[in-house]
C-alpha cells in the first residue's frame, strides 16, 4: 500500500531539520543544535532571587557540602564500559549501597539540595554539621502543609535519609543522625490509587486512539506511530526515545530492546508489537527519510520535554485528558491484558502457548533466564504448598534451595516449560503482561490496573 502524496509531504517535514510546527505545548519537531547544551536556570526560576550575592554562595557552598558525600558514595556513569562495576556485580557478594544510576543521582541530589534550600532560609545553616533532626521534621511539615502528593514527601524522605547514611559512613555523626523513626511516620501513606500522574486511572485504549488520530492529522504518520508503540507497546519514555530502527523487528512484529543502555536497569526485553502499527512504522522505513538503520527513530530529534510536548498537544487535539507519558504504560497493560482474553476465547491461546510466549520473552537474554540454583515450594508436613502474605496483600509461595541426594545444589534455569506449566493461568498470564513492561516480578502489573 503506497501512501497519499499529501501524506509524504507531511512525512517528509517532519524528518526535515526544521519542521516549526506552531503548538500551544510549545513541539516545533526542530532538531536540537549538536553540542546543544541546557541553558542555566535563572536566580527566579531557582526561588533564590531574592537572596544577596553573599548569600547564594553560602547556599551553594552548602549544597556542595551534600554533592561531595554523593559522589563519594555513588558509582553511576552514564555510559556502560567494559569494566565498569554494576550494581549486580556488588550484590552478588555484597550489598550494593550507594547510589548506581543516573537517574536516581539526579533525583536525589535535586531533593538534598530544596531540603538544604530550606534550611538555610530558615535557619541560617552553613555547614551539613549543623543540620538536627528537628530540621527535617520541619522541612517535612512544610511539604505536608504545602498539599503536596504522599508519594513527592516520601520521596523527599528517601533522599535524605540517603544523605544523612553517606555522612554517617564519612564520619560525620551528627548528619548521619539526622533522621529518625518519628521521620518516617510522618511521611503520609499512599495507596495504588495515588500511584498515578494527571488524570486519574491513567490513559486507557480510547485515549491512545484518539490522541494517535490527532497526531496523524495534524502531524505525520511517524507522530501517530510514536503515540501508538507508547500506548501498545508501554516502553518508558527514555526507552522509547532509544528505539533505533534496527531494533524492529518487521517480520514477527516485534521491537527488541536489546542495545547497551536502552532499557531501564540494562534489563533487555521484546516487545510486541500490533499488526497495524507494525505495517504504519513499515510504511515509513521504506520512505527512506532516515539517515542509517543505527538512527533513533523518534530520540533522534526528540528530547524527553520534545516528546512530552508532543503527547500533551496531541491529547489536547484529540479531546483525550493529558497524562503523563509513563502512564501510557497503563493503556499497554489493558491492550495486552485484552488481547490475551480475546485470544483465550477464540481458542488461538492456551496454557501452553502462553508459557511458549513466555519463553520467548525470557529467552531474548541469557540475563533473563540465568542458569542458577534451583529452589522448590516449601510444603508442610501434609505436603501442601506453603504461602507468604505481602504487606499490598499479595499471596507468594515459600522458596527453598534444591539440593541433591549428595547433598549438592540443583542448578538448571530459572524459568522451564515444565515448571511453568505447573503454575496458575491467571499467574502466567500476569508474568506475560510484566515481561512486556519490562519487570520479573508478576505482581508489577496491579500497579497500572484502575
């Protein structure tokens, strides 16, 4: 099927250095300048314009007190070497303290540094050594005063509860006491039903139609593919700009998500992909606007807040509520859990089918299905299997270590048809629907479900 004349016109602005599209999100499609580099943020967009010159330094030099102790104790480079330390490699003899992502660094050291803000506004405090635990209650209080999310005020006491443990292993006592027990319990509970960005529950199936309806009218058939690999496929949104388009897989509609620092913890996977979308990403390859198979098909020109503009434009032009981009995984999780269902009643799945898929997806990487030491269900003394109750109310059957008559380990892989095939279907259904996410854990799924 050849495409519209106006359509190839669209597609090719679109992958034109300069597309300067006009959007109330502020999208134009523009490639970045190479060697672009983020301009500084102002003194006002700081919140710090109100001090003197003497006292920004001050702040800086405090908050260059907490920077130094994070980087004593993280190991995070944002390119995987070939010896590079990971954080696997430390927990299999130790506990992988410290910090050992790059994310993770930038979150916890921009939540330091507003908790440090506030404590030299309010308190004068020039040095870490300074700091006591009723600043942290303080600072704490004044999140919960400001209404802010449960889930932004814990994640406030997570990060300083990781600095206060990396002063406390440099020595200094004091800031490694700052937070106590009586921290934690202030810090408000939050249920699944909080676990959500913009709207509530998330996009659903309609949402992602509706806004990939707008980005192809409005924009190009290569915007409504980026809204429907989201919104089919659920990848995060920093994977989703990494997708190259020698990572498609035309022939099995399939996306494999195997390259270096493509996917969240290096964690490769295989996604599928729907027959339609497959075909439209297809339709575009064979224009041959891009540059070599090795170009990121959308990251290429996309930053993160290019793509997150786009999203916000296109749900505001297709009538859909605007959510954020990680809650496209939420729709992904509903296409894939009623694809199963549709396949299920047809007759086109069966136990067994659903366990071959789940071997293919385990199978992508050895990663992902290691050769280790076996265990087995714990069984009372009538033979029953044994179960464990988690705090979110879920059921886990007790594993113990395999070992021999000899009394040596059984090793063999982690996941078998023959194992799988004793577990429940609504088990392995759920464990099918986490592999696409991304996630070993089964449980992973109730996260995204209204």
């Amino acid at each position: 099927m050849s495409l519209p004349e106006q359509e190839i016109f669209k597609l090719q602005r679109a992958f034109s250095p300069k597309p300067g599209y006009k959007t109330s999100s502020g999208y134009t499609g523009n490639a970045k300048k190479r060697n672009y580099k983020k301009p500084p943020q102002s003194a006002k967009k700081r919140k710090i314009d109100h001090l003197s010159n003497k006292q920004r330094k001050e702040l800086f030099d405090l908050q260059t007190q907490a920077i130094v102790l994070f980087e004593k104790h993280s190991n995070v480079t944002s390119k995987k070497t070939e010896n590079k330390v990971t954080k696997k490699d430390v927990k299999d003899g130790l506990v992988a303290d410290g910090i050992w992502s790059v994310s993770e660094w930038e979150t916890y050291t921009r939540r330091v540094k507003t908790f440090l803000k506030f404590v030299y506004e309010n308190h004068g405090i020039k040095n870490i050594k300074e700091l006591k635990p009723k600043h942290v209650g303080e600072f704490l209080q004044s999140q919960i005063d400001k209404n802010n999310a449960a889930k932004t005020i814990g994640n406030y006491h997570s990060a300083i509860q990781k600095f206060a443990e990396f002063g406390g292993k440099s020595g200094l006592k004091s800031v490694g006491k700052i937070v106590n027990k009586h921290h934690k319990e202030m810090v408000p509970r939050y249920s699944k039903e909080q676990y959500r960005r913009g709207k509530k529950g998330g996009y659903d199936i309609s949402d992602v139609q509706k806004m990939a309806w707008a980005a192809g009218k409005h924009f190009s058939l290569h915007h409504r593919n980026a809204i429907e690999v989201l919104g089919y496929c659920g990848p995060r949104i920093d994977e989703f700009l990494r997708i190259k388009w020698e990572n498609v897989d035309f022939q099995n509609n399939k996306i494999w998500l195997v390259d270096d620092n493509q996917t969240k913890g290096a964690r490769p996977r295989v996604v599928p992909v729907p027959e339609k979308v497959m075909k439209n990403l297809k339709e575009v390859f064979e224009l041959g606007l891009h540059k070599t198979d090795d170009q990121n098909i959308w990251g290429d020109k996309m930053s993160e807040n290019d793509a997150r503009n786009l999203i916000k434009e296109v749900a505001r032009l297709g009538g859909a509520k605007y959510s954020a981009a990680h809650d496209f995984r939420r729709a992904a999780v509903k296409y894939h859990e009623k694809q199963i269902k549709k396949e299920l009643k047809r007759g086109d799945l069966n136990k067994e089918k659903i366990v071959e898929n789940l071997l293919q997806f385990v199978n992508a990487d050895p990663k992902l299905n290691p050769w280790e030491h076996k265990k087995e269900p714990k069984r009372d003394k009538n033979g029953k299997i044994m179960y464990r109750k988690s705090k979110d109310g879920n059921k886990y059957r007790k594993m113990v270590p395999m070992y021999d008559g000899n009394g040596n380990p059984v090793m063999g892989f982690r996941y078998t048809k023959e194992e799988l095939m004793t577990r429940r279907i609504d088990y392995l259904k759920n464990m099918l629907v986490s592999q696409v996410l991304g996630h070993n854990r089964t449980d992973i799924t109730a996260v995204y479900k209204s």
